[in-house]
C-alpha cells in the first residue's frame, strides 16, 4: 500500500511537535526524510529543522526542490 504524501506530513508535524501524540523527533525525521527522497521539499527543510548535523545537506536538497524558505536559510545564503 503507498503511503499519502499529505497524511505523512502531517503526521510528521504532528510527532515533531507532540500535537495531539506524544512527541517523537525520531519517528518524524524519518518520515521527513522520507518524504523528501520522494521530492518534498518542504519536507526536506522540516528534516534539517530535526537534523542539525545534516541541516545544510536537508535544505539544500529542499531548495533544488523549489522551497523558496530553505534557499533563504542562513546557513545556504553563508556557502559558497
């Protein structure tokens, strides 16, 4: 069965931040990154909010993926 790309997101949200779930930053990374591999990418900036070592390979995939806030992130705009 394929997953919804909305539902996962959502679901992702909701795990980062505990609405209405207990909170598990770990479950919601994984489906963030999954869902950027799969061409998200607003999911790619909310993997690199979760992944601080992994932030600026996150949100440069989510620029290039066309989520105009990860190609305003200040750890892209100081890269060569």
């Amino acid at each position: 069965m394929r997953r919804a790309p909305h539902a996962c997101f959502f679901a992702a949200q909701s795990l980062a931040v505990g609405d209405g779930v207990e909170q598990d930053v770990t479950k919601a990374l994984g489906l963030f990154a999954g869902l950027c591999r799969g061409g998200s990418g607003i999911a790619c900036s909310r993997a690199g909010d979760l992944a601080p070592a992994q932030r600026a390979d996150y949100l440069r995939r989510g620029c290039a993926l066309g989520d105009r806030d990860a190609c305003r992130r200040p750890c892209l705009l100081a890269q060569p």
